[in-house]
C-alpha cells in the first residue's frame, strides 16, 4: 500500500479498526475506514492532512493490528481490576514473525510493547491478563496478545516445546496424554506458560523444582530491537537470564522448551491443621527437609470461632495404581491437631486442576471481577515468624473476603535464575496473600496496607514477586530488591532494549 492511500484512511478508530499504518506526526495511527456508526477516539485521532510523508506503514503481519474501542478497553485493565491502562493498539499475532516485526517497527517509533497473556478457562467474556497491577499493561502503546502463540509445538519423553500463548491447562492434557506432566504447576492452570515464565512461576512443586523458570531449557525472545533469538544455558546466555522472571524488560518470550517429569496416575492428599504457629513452621520446615511429600503447600485461615488464625499443610504424595502410601508414616511425629487431619485420594490430574471448583464458585458469586488486591512475598525463614505475627495482626477477615492467605517453606538453592531474587537464607517463606474482597471494600487502605507490609518485609530480609499489587514503588526500592545483582538488570535492558519500549506497566525503573 503507497503512502499516499495511507493518508487518505480514516483515522477514527471505530469498530473492527485494522491499523494500517503510524502517522509520526501526530504520534497515533492510521486504520481502516470503521463502519458509519463508530465513534472518534480524541485520543487516538490524528491530522488526515499532514501528508504522505508522515505515514509509515506497517510491515507485513501474518496476523493483524487493531484499534477497536471494545478490544482496547479489555486489554486495558487485568486480573486485579485496580489499574487501568489501555493500549492505542493490539497486535494479534498469525505467527512469532509478527511479534518479531511489530517489536522493530515499535523501536523505530519509540511505541512502548508489552505481551498479554489473556489467560483464563476459555470463555472469551472472562479472558484477562492475569497481572494484578498493571503490569502487563502498555498505556498508550501496542498489547500483544499472545492468545496467537498458542501452539504445542512437540511433546517428546521430558521435553515440551510450546509458543507463549499456550496455557499450563492445556500443556498438562498434552503432556499427561503421552504420561508426562510439567514438574511445576501453578495453581491455576489456565495461566500463559510465557506470563509465568516471565515473572517466575510458583506452585506447590517448588520445594522440589524451584519456579517454572527453573524447569526451562531454552527460550525463543524477541528483543527490544525486533530479533529474534534463541537462548539457553549455553547460548546467549546473559538474555536467557535476562528473561527468565525478568517481568518482560529485556525482551518478549515467543516460545520455550521445558522440562517434564513422567506422570503418575494418582494424589493422596493430606491435610495438616495447626492452632500454635511455630508448631506449624517447626513442622513445614522438617516435612520438607525430609521430602516427605512430592508437593508441599499451605495456607492460613481465621479458625472455626473467629478469634484468630489456623494454620494448613497440605501435602501430596503421587503414585502409581494400588500402591498407596503409608498414612500413618507420613504424619509420624508431627505436633499437628491430629482429630482434624483429613486424607482424599484423587486422581494427578484432579489434583493439578483442584482450584477450578473454588474458581467456579468465585465467578459464581461476582467476586472474580471484584478488584483484588494480591500481595506474594518471600521470607527469611528466621524472620518468618516475627514477620507473620504482626501481618496476622494487622489482617482482618475483611482482607481476605473469600480469599486465602498460602504460607509455606522453600530451599532458596532451588533457584536458580538470577532474575528471581530471594532471601539469603538456606530456607524461606513464601507468603501470599491473594484477596477476593466483597463489594464495598476499601481497595486504597488495602493498598496502603499492602506496602507496610512489604517494607515490613524488606526490613527483615524478604523479596517480592512481581505479580503484586505494592504503590509507589521507587527506584530505590528496585535497587534495593535486586540488590548486588542490578548492575545485571541495568546492563540487559541497555542492551537488549535500549529504547526502553517493553513492558512498562512492570515499574522497573532502571
């Protein structure tokens, strides 16, 4: 298309706008003509009469770049439901070419990108990104969804290779099809493997595993200048670390090969109740020095007479047909409430998929799209203690609403990608506070409470997960979270997105 009919489209972005093309005069772009009935967006209007010469056209897409008032809105909010901030355009990418060449066009025009997973169970009225503060969110700029990538390329014996846009769900039915399973899954599984990949990706296999990232073999990036590259342990090394939990600074992951595990047919499940706290820290901490169990969580609920807090281990122990394992060995010598104790033998993948009920009853209830204020920290183990006291102090039953609070152990050598920093201790806490407030709740003193809690945190020794909902976020505390390892977050995004255009919605002043 010349540039001359460029500049004759219509800039209004109405229903079903294609772009065509960016206008780098008035810094906005040029769509298809919208139907009769579509409104102008003042911002994203543009002079029709600056010229041939301002119009740059858009390289060749597999797939397409809209403008659409309805598409813009959905990928301007996320999971958390507390920021807004949408995007000027949306990249649905037909191939890992087009990402590719959105991102050079993007870096020619100083267009900020980010990656949007759009995760969620499949119905489009509930896919969001499942950031929960603006993370993946690109004001202004372009907001890939990776919904495009969403590809399995191959499952070998231990190995998967998949595009970004592919949910832990769908990996997992893949994967267990052939008897293999992703050694860490998260929680929920309807979550983008390259979202996950791109913050670190946590669930109850960490004890064993260490975050997804660290199941990782090699990454396909694309860069803030627009290449391509394909990085590993032993080849471009310093941008496989890079993105790896990097939050999307130094470059956009298209596609990864990860490890597998083989799969076992089935779970027993155990459920560990405490009422004195440095019983179940005591116990957390022995179950997963003795690898008692294949995973090992647990979470913090107000007790029965809502006077204070109760404390879970939920341990699981997966094998094969009729050889179920010994209940009483496994609760030997622990100082839980043993009347309480509850076993449920159950299927992997019932297991694996265990939060899609409570996620039903969430949706059921309109509490899914309420704002979330989520918090996830992670605790020196000899501070865990002191640090849980206060929050459970300061908690209410109004914080949670229907929500939890999971708190649970982990070896810090298990991870290994520098990126995901954590407390210098042998062993840690992970503590996470995943809100489903009732309507009517106060989301600003949320937040406020939010931060005093991580800086409660950073003061005795803990690091965050880039997921959470913390404000005001400074350079110093980036710096102070990265710590001796910032000179390497500073030297990736110079050099590999040296516009500075990914994934702004992150806050990683760098």
């Amino acid at each position: 298309m010349s540039k001359s009919a460029l500049s004759r489209r219509s800039v209004v972005v109405g229903a079903a706008a294609t772009v065509v093309g960016w206008n780098t005069v008035g810094r906005s772009w040029a769509v298809e003509a919208p139907t009769p009935d579509a409104a102008p967006d003042a911002e994203a209007a543009a002079d029709t009469t600056s010229g041939a010469d301002a119009l740059a056209a858009l390289p060749r897409l597999d797939g397409t770049l809209v403008a659409d008032t309805a598409t813009l809105a959905r990928f301007g909010g996320d999971f958390g439901h507390l920021v807004t901030a949408a995007p000027r355009a949306v990249l649905r990418p037909g191939s890992v070419r087009d990402v590719a060449s959105l991102v050079a066009f993007a870096r020619r025009h100083r267009i900020p990108v980010a990656m949007n997973g759009q995760s969620g169970t499949g119905d489009a009225a509930e896919l969001e990104s499942h950031s929960s503060y603006g993370q993946a969110g690109v004001r202004g700029g372009v907001a890939i969804d990776s919904r495009g990538l969403d590809r399995i390329v191959r499952i070998t014996p231990g190995r998967a290779v998949v595009e970004a846009g592919v949910t832990w769900a769908q990996l997992t039915d893949a994967a267990l099809a052939k008897g293999w399973m992703p050694p860490c899954l998260t929680d929920y599984l309807h979550l983008s493997v390259g979202g996950t990949l791109s913050v670190g990706g946590i669930g109850g296999g960490v004890q064993r595993y260490g975050f997804q990232v660290d199941t990782v073999e090699s990454v396909d990036v694309v860069t803030g200048t627009g290449e391509l590259v394909t990085a590993s342990a032993s080849a471009n090394r310093e941008l496989f670390e890079a993105v790896l939990g990097g939050g999307g600074q130094a470059g956009l992951i298209v596609r990864a090969t990860l490890r597998l595990v083989r799969a076992r047919e089935r779970a027993l499940v155990l459920n560990l109740f405490y009422d004195d706290l440095g019983a179940y820290l005591a116990d957390q901490k022995k179950l997963m020095l003795e690898r008692r169990f294949d995973l090992q969580v647990g979470d913090v609920s107000r007790n029965a007479a809502g006077t204070g807090w109760r404390y879970k281990v939920e341990g699981v122990v997966h094998y094969d047909g009729t050889a179920a394992p010994d209940r009483a060995k496994l609760v030997r010598g622990l100082r839980c409430v043993a009347a309480d104790t509850t076993f449920t033998d159950q299927t992997a993948r019932e297991y694996a998929y265990r939060v899609d009920a409570f996620a039903g009853f969430l949706k059921g209830a309109g509490l899914w799209s309420q704002p979330k204020p989520w918090m996830s920290l992670f605790l020196p183990a000899s501070a865990t203690e002191t640090f849980m006291r206060e929050a459970t102090a300061l908690l209410t039953p109004e914080d949670l609403g229907a929500g939890l609070l999971l708190f649970y152990p982990f070896r810090t050598d298990v991870f290994t990608r520098p990126m995901t920093v954590m407390p210098d201790e042998p062993v840690g806490f992970h503590f996470d506070l995943l809100s489903f407030p009732f309507p009517g709740a106060d989301h600003a003193a949320a937040l406020r409470r939010n931060r005093r809690l991580y800086d409660r945190a950073v003061q005795l020794g803990g690091k965050r997960y880039l997921i959470g909902a913390i404000p005001d976020v400074t350079h110093a505390d980036w710096r102070r979270h990265y710590g001796t390892r910032w000179g390497r977050v500073v030297a990736a995004k110079h050099r590999f997105d040296p516009a500075g255009i990914l994934t702004p919605g992150q806050g990683i002043h760098s």
